[in-house]
C-alpha cells in the first residue's frame, strides 16, 4: 500500500526542519560522516524496514510529510511503501513501512525519522486503549501543558486524533476535540474546548462567583465548573447547579472533578468509599486488586467512589442531566478500573496518552537490501523474512523492484 497523501489535519515540516543545514546538525554524526564515505566510493540503492520492538498503532504522517519534503528539498525521490495504514495496529517488530532510494541521500535522515514516528505510534496506541476502555465516555485531549515545546505538542495531539479515529471505528465516542487552538484542526475542530482553570477560581473568591463571571463573559458556551478548590466539590457542585437551573436542566452544565490525590473528595474516607461503590459497582472490589487499582476505585483523589458520589449527589438534588467531567492521570489503566466500576463519567479530560515509559517510544530503521541484496546485522533477520514476504506479496522482481527503489 502507498503512503498517505497530506489532507486537512496535517501539520507540514517547517521549510527550516529540512534543510541540509538543519539535517546535518541534528542527524548522529556517524550518519553524517557514513554519507560521506559512501560519497566518495560510489553511492547504492538501499531499503531501510522501520519497525517499532512493541505493539502501537500506526501513525506516520508527521513523519511521511517530513520525509517527502525532504526528498523535494534535495530533488530525489524516496519510494514508500507503508505496510500499516494510518490507524491500524501493528505487531512488535513488525515493519511499519519499507523506505528506499540513494543511500547517500537517505542516510543522514534517519535520526530526525526515527524521531517523528516512535512516540506518535505508542501515544496513538495508548489513546485508543484508553478509549475502547471507556467506550460511552466523550475524551479531551489535554496534553499540551505536559509536552516539550511545540512540536512534540503538534505530535501528541495528532497520535491522540489517530487513536481515536480507530477507537471510533469500533464503536467508542473517543476523543472530541482538545484544549487549545494550536492543534485543534487534528480533530476536526475550529478551536480548542475549555472554561475555567483553578487559577480563576481563586481569582473570584468563591466557585459560584467563578462560574457567574465566566457566564456573563461567554453567556453561550456551555459551561463546565472546577468544583475541588475549596475541598467542597459536593457542596460547591449543587451550589452552582441551583444558580444555574437553565443550563442544568438543558445538559449544558458539568462539574468537573480534578480532587488532589492528597485528600478524599467531600464527605468520603476510605470507608464510605467502599460504601457508594458497594451501593452502584460492588463486583468492582470483590476481587484481587493492587494497590494502584484499589487507590483509583476508593482512594484519594479522583477515585470511581468519588465520581459515583458526585452523581449521587447531583441525581438526589433534582440534577439528573448535569454531566460529570473527571481528570488527573486518566491513563489506560485508571480508564480500565473506571470502566470496571462503571463509573459515570460524560468526559475524561487527560493527556495520559503521553507514552509514561520513553524508552517503548524508540523506532529502529534498519537496511535490509544493498542494491537489491538482501543483508541485514545479525540479529534482525526476522526483518529479512518480513522483506521477503512483501516481495512475494507484491508479485517478483518486477514489483520487487519498487520496493528497492
């Protein structure tokens, strides 16, 4: 199959990101000084197999529309072949896509490729965990605020938009947009989604008073409310749901519940913790949990007891269509217990799709043919055997050739 082609969501390099210059300085000198050896005793047609050593869905498009501009930059041409669509999962080791042409010209590219594609495939893998986890439950991406500048900002919220899509396709809500404007268009959207930080909260003295403000400021937008600055969520919560009947009663009011994983969510401890979720999941702790599981079921923080409570809470006061927006480290497995517990939750706000371990985020290239000669180091003969296959695959030398460029 044939790379994907740019389409609206698609972020283009910066014409500074491929220039010879930009290249050299960024490329592992060994890289460097490689073209210049092969420079001087004769260039060769090589295919480079990239692959990933754990499952992860595939996302390469940041990294396909930075390899093709390059090729545009230096007036060569890069032949592709992807072998997993955008959005479809891939097996460990498994090769994502077949890259041939000039060994000069391609093999300073491979730190910046390599680079461009890891981290987007197991953040795209985690956000749809995370989605097919809690498939009835609407997420927001947020991971902008954890992100090492720009770029990384640009990739995460594409792998998130990837995840999603292929979540969606198996039936989740998945992600419906994000919480800036920068990267929004991933999703579809015009502008990022949000309504208050803590900050303004404190700003306005009191939680009903921060929800006026933003009211009377954007008296159109639906209008979701930070309720645990003042350890009063409950309390504060149906405060503002009486001062806002209209919009409570029209679903376009939320409460969102970002607790402090050092203290309980009002009203709980550990034992009524247990209590509201013996009332609505009680299968959900009669079994072996670990000490994590456990703390996202009844401990501190945003815990499935205190999402439960908080929908007590609202349905008691006569508040049944007031939605619950829930965040802090909803990751695949917190989404896992919460699902479990089916906890009651409209929409997750989270960037835990952020890969936690970097180390499963490092792609690997590797040349599996000179020149139409198979070679590989030892090792990573496996990449031949997935090599041969996509020959065969694609019908003999003839097609063989299109492979090797």
């Amino acid at each position: 199959m044939n790379a994907p082609s740019s389409r609206e969501g698609t972020t283009l390099p910066a014409a500074s990101d491929v220039t010879d210059a930009v290249i050299t300085a960024r490329a592992d000198s060994y890289f460097n000084r490689t073209k210049a050896v092969v420079q001087r005793f004769g260039d060769t047609k090589v295919t480079y197999a990239v692959f990933l050593r754990r499952p992860v869905i595939s996302a390469p498009r940041l990294m396909l529309d930075w390899l093709n501009a390059v090729a545009a930059s230096r007036g060569t041409a890069f032949q592709i072949e992807v072998m997993h669509e955008e959005g479809q999962w891939v097996g460990a080791g498994d090769p994502l896509l077949y890259v041939s042409g000039s060994f000069v010209q391609l093999v300073d590219l491979e730190t910046m490729l390599l680079q461009k594609l890891g981290a987007a495939c197991v953040a795209a893998h985690n956000a749809y965990q995370m989605c097919v986890e809690l498939p009835q439950t609407a997420f927001l991406a947020m991971e902008a605020r954890h992100c090492a500048g720009a770029e990384m900002q640009d990739m995460m919220a594409y792998a998130a938009s990837v995840g999603s899509r292929a979540a969606q396709a198996e039936g989740a809500k998945g992600f419906i947009g994000n919480a800036n404007d920068a990267t929004a268009h991933w999703f579809g959207a015009p502008r990022g989604y949000g309504t208050m930080p803590h900050a303004l909260i404190g700003y306005a003295g009191s939680t009903v008073r921060a929800a006026e403000m933003f009211h009377e400021t954007f008296p159109d937008e639906n209008l979701t409310v930070l309720v645990d600055y003042f350890g009063r969520e409950i309390s504060d919560g149906l405060s503002v749901a009486r001062c806002f009947p209209e919009l409570a009663a029209a679903g376009r009011l939320a409460m969102r519940l970002d607790t402090h994983g050092g203290r309980f969510l009002e009203g709980l401890d550990p034992a009524e913790s247990y209590a509201v979720l013996e009332r609505h999941a009680p299968q959900a702790t009669r079994r072996y949990r670990s000490e994590t599981e456990l703390r996202h079921l009844t401990g501190t923080g945003v815990s499935a007891a205190a999402i439960w409570r908080m929908r007590e809470a609202l349905d008691e006061a006569g508040f049944p269509r007031v939605r619950i927006v829930a965040s802090s480290g909803f990751g695949v497995s917190k989404c896992r217990v919460m699902a479990e517990a089916r906890a009651p939750i409209d929409v997750v706000g989270t960037g835990s799709f952020i890969p936690n371990t970097w180390s499963e985020t490092y792609a690997t290239a590797d040349i599996v043919a000179y020149d139409g000669v198979p070679r590989v180091k030892l090792g990573r003969e496996f990449l031949l055997k997935a090599f041969s296959s996509q020959v065969d695959t694609l019908g003999g030398s003839e097609n063989a050739a299109k492979i090797r460029g």
